[in-house]
C-alpha cells in the first residue's frame, strides 16, 4: 500500500444533474461514477452501487460477500497485500477514517485498477460501530498519463540524440540485407534451376505452371515456352485426369501441407515414366494457399527393378514348391529299394539255413546298416527341405507338453533308460507344433547321444524372459520380448571355439563309435528356430557338457 503524495491528483466527479426531490440516498450514490460500498463492522458487503461492481469485475451478494473477498488488494510490486494491512481494515479495526493512501486492485480477468480509497466508519446513535463506507476514486487512467509523461519525458532527449545515428544504421543494415537477400535469391535460383535429377515446377493456386527447372524440362521433356501457362495436369495420363487425381493432390496438399504420390506419368512424347512426387502448399503472409511447389523424381529404373525382383520371388517360390514336390518324389523312390535292399539283406542273414563265414557275415551286417543310415539320411534331408512355414502355420504350443512326449519317447528306449529329463514349468509359445517338437526331440536327443561314458545323462530343460543384454539393440528399442529356452546336459561337451559349426548341415565334433545321426539334425534345429524369427546359441566345455539357448520372440506378429 502506497501513501499518496502531494503531487497525486485525484480527479474531479463529474456533475450529475439530478433532483434530491426525485431521488433516494441509495439512487443517488448508484448515479456516483466512483465506486461506493458500505459494509457492517465485520466486513460483510450490505450496499454497492454499479461503479464498485464495474471496478471489482464482479457484483458480490450482499449479506454474504466480504469486502475482502470481493477484489484482491495488490502492493506496489504486484504481491498480494495482507488483508489486515488494508485500509478498510484499518478503518474497521481502528474505528477511525483512512486518507491518503493508494492501492492497486485487480479484477478476476486480471486487470489491475490504480484506486486511491476513503474508508469511514459508521456509528449509531449511541456511538458503537455499525460498519464502514468506503469511496474508491479509479486513478488508472491519470497513473498510465502520469507514467508515460515521465517516462517519455525522460527519454526525449537520448532518443533526439540517437535518432539520427539509428536511421543511418538501418538504412546501412537494410542495404546490406537487401545486398544479402538478392545473392541468396540469385543462388536460389541457379540451385534449383541447375538441379537435373528432379523436376521443380512453381504452380499458382489454380495448378497452372508458373516456373520449372532444368531437371524438369530434362524429366518432362517440354521447354519453357510450351509448358508456362499450362495447367500441370497435362503430366498425367487420360484415366488419372478423369479420376481427378491431380487435383487430389493439390487438396491433400491444401489439407495436410503436401501430399505424397507415386505413379505412371506422361512425358511430352507420350511416353510414361514412374514418378515419385512430392506436392507442398506456399502460403501467403495470412496463411492463405498462393500456390504449389512440385518436385518430381524418375524412378523407373527402381519400379523395373523392383517389379522384376518380384518376378523373381514369385518364380523361387514356385520353384520352391517344385523342389519340394520333387524332394518327396525322390526320397520315395530312393527309399524305396533301399528297403528292399534292407529287407533281402535281412532275411539272407537271419535266416538260420544259412551258412557264412565270419567275413560274409560281417559284410552282410554292414550292408544293412549302411541301408538303414541311408533311409535315415533320406529322411533327414526331407525333413531339412520341409521345415518352412507361412505366417498361418503358427499356432499355440503347449512348450511343458512337447517336452513331456520327446522324454517318454526316449525312456522308452533302452538306450537311454538311466537318463533323467529334468523341467519345470514351460510357457505356451506360438509356433508350428511339428516344427517345436522336432527341434525339442533333435536337441534333447543330441544331448543323450553325447553322453559321458562314465556317468549317467542329466537333461535339464529350463526357460525365463530374455534378459534385455541379450537382445539384438533394435528389438531392445522396440520393446520387442523374446522367450529363453535353455537345454543344458552333462555329456562329453565341445569347445566352444566351435559353436557355430555344429549347425552346418553335416557337421559333427565328435565322430564316436556309437553314435548315430546324419549331422542334419543341428542344422535342421537352426532353421527352426529362424523360421520362428529368433536365434539359438551353443556353447560348452569339453569332459562336462553342453548348453543350447533358444531365442523365440514372446509375439511373432
């Protein structure tokens, strides 16, 4: 709160011309351009006339509404002055009259009014306090004078001073921009003119050619002179104009701020061309549409070459499928006299009526064991070719289930009567069921396969999220979440030096006596696994064991 000065003028009420006869107290103080107000002796507003409501923003309920409550009360730095500094509260407090002192009082919408207040206490006839009048006089508008007369007046003089320089400094500055302003126009221009590999074309709000490029007389194939004018629709072909495709593009472009288009084009021979086009609205300084940029780029090259890549995908996958077919046809037909060869090998060497020697016997022996790795080997390479899949294939796979079956298998077999195949709780994945369990019985069996020769096989079967370290970075950007199938045994090992190896169709580290297998199975296990859009890891050490990690991502979509 500010007292006022000698100097602070407050200005006078204008006359209101008005008949005491024709008028009540109240009437008379509603007529008042400054603002009244009375409130009793705690500071509840009972009586306000229209220029105290026009000066609070607000028109307070009366019995209901504190003074206080009614406007804030500002200090001179724009904080909010404590209620009990005020001077209505001071002249209820005090029971005396507050002159001479200036406040500022802001209006709910924000404004800020400069108002000098008279407070006077009421009293009845027997002297006790009823309550307070209180006149604000609105010297905003003297303030706002008062301030930039003196501010003005105090600036005057240097801005006299420096004018002069100031205009010679902008002149200066503008000429130089101007300077600027024209080479880079210059520079523009000879850019955008001496661009060959695209079409920049300047059309109007209309679509009508208003400027172009080298690139675009090199694209198009017009000169200046037969295409300034024009609208630019002459570059698309009859059925695009009639389906009014270019001026599509200009409402996209109006709509969104360009549009983006790729398709046939036609060049002034009549010739097409696959262009790609961007199309961008230029507004004006009131934001309204003064015409198009359109720059065109020939990628026929592209659409030639990627149309004929596709040819080419279409021609492997029919191949493919070809190859396929012919895989079972032959494998039926190479299996086919091997089990004959099987059979009549068989039958000659079990029949007890008759007699070999030791040498006939043993050649016989490995006669039909060389057909019997040969049907196995006929079998793997049809089950390596198989294992693809479409999108559709995928289903949902009971992980813990598949297991379960592959370990009952093996238990049957008297081979593998002592191993244990250890697992708790695996998840249900998506994935081809046949494939899962072929790679499940490829892994586990390897595992037995491998065994120590002096202790019996342990297959542990373990899964977890995948920890985010273990993730390619960009799948770890993504979000993406991928399963972590662990299959971990205590067999002879391998150094690890060679855990990409094992994968190769045909690749073994451990040639022993009583092994069996084609050396497809790891490899078949590895395209499994990319066909389920993940990876798989090995790694172990030799005399203790070996650990496979599948990575199979949580969704496949």
């Amino acid at each position: 709160m500010k007292q006022a000065s000698d100097s602070d003028q407050v200005p006078t009420l204008p006359i209101v011309d008005f008949s005491l006869t024709d008028l009540t107290e109240g009437q008379l103080l509603h007529r008042l351009p400054a603002a009244v107000y009375v409130c009793d002796k705690e500071g509840t507003i009972i009586f306000y006339n229209k220029a105290a409501a026009e000066l609070w923003g607000r028109e307070p309920e009366l019995g209901k509404d504190k003074w206080c409550g009614s406007y804030k009360i500002l200090n001179e730095d724009g904080s909010e002055m404590p209620l009990h500094e005020c001077p209505m509260a001071i002249c209820l407090k005090e029971a005396k009259a507050v002159h001479g002192y200036e406040i500022k009082v802001m209006q709910p919408n924000g404004n800020i009014k400069t108002v000098v207040p008279y407070p006077q206490p009421l009293f009845n006839e027997d002297g006790k306090l009823t309550g307070a009048i209180n006149m604000l006089v609105d010297i905003s508008d003297f303030k706002r004078t008062e301030n930039a007369f003196r501010e003005s007046e105090s600036q005057y003089k240097d801005l006299a001073l420096s004018l002069e320089r100031a205009i010679e400094e902008k002149t200066l500055d503008l000429r130089r921009k101007n300077e600027e302003l024209k080479k880079s126009e210059e520079r523009y221009h000879k850019m955008v003119d001496e661009v060959e590999d695209y079409a920049i074309i300047f059309l109007d709000q209309n679509g009508i050619i208003r400027n172009w490029n080298k690139g675009a007389e090199k694209i198009k194939g017009y000169k200046d002179s037969e295409i300034l004018g024009k609208s630019f629709e002459i570059f698309y072909r009859p059925e695009d104009q009639a389906s009014g495709l270019p001026f599509k593009l200009l409402q996209q472009a109006i709509e969104m701020g360009k549009s983006i288009h790729e398709g046939w084009r036609l060049r002034k021979d009549g010739s097409l061309f696959w262009g790609s086009t961007v199309v961008t609205a230029l507004h004006g300084p009131g934001a309204e549409i003064i015409g198009f940029t359109k720059v065109t780029r020939d990628l026929t090259a592209k659409k030639f070459s990627e149309d004929k890549m596709k040819e080419y995908t279409s021609q492997l996958e029919f191949q493919n499928k070809e190859l396929e077919q012919f895989a079972y046809a032959a494998s039926h037909d190479l299996k086919e006299p091997l089990r004959k060869i099987h059979l009549y090998n068989s039958s000659v060497l079990d029949n007890p009526a008759n007699v070999f020697d030791q040498k006939s016997r043993e050649y016989l022996t490995r006669s039909v064991n060389a057909t019997k790795r040969m049907n196995d080997l006929i079998e793997d390479l049809l089950m390596y070719s198989r294992t693809t899949a479409s999108k559709d294939a995928f289903l949902k796979v009971d992980l813990g289930a598949i297991v379960q079956e592959v370990a009952n298998v093996y238990h049957e077999d008297a081979d593998h009567k002592n191993a244990r195949i250890e697992f708790g709780q695996l998840p249900v994945i998506k994935g081809v069921p046949f494939q899962i369990k072929q790679l499940m019985t490829n892994i586990i069996g390897n595992s037995l396969k491998y065994k120590h020769p002096d202790r019996d096989a342990v297959v542990q079967i373990k899964h977890e999220q995948a920890p985010t370290d273990e993730i390619p970075q960009l799948d770890v950007v993504n979000k993406k979440k991928y399963h972590k199938i662990s299959i971990i045994d205590n067999g002879i090992g391998f150094d690890t030096e060679y855990a990409d190896k094992i994968f190769d169709i045909f690749q073994r580290l451990n040639n022993l006596p009583g092994a069996k297998g084609s050396g497809i199975g790891l490899a078949i296990c590895k395209k499994i696994v990319q066909n389920h859009k993940g990876w798989i890891k090995a790694s172990g050490k030799p005399d203790e064991g070996a650990r496979f990690d599948i990575y199979i991502p949580m969704d496949l979509g």
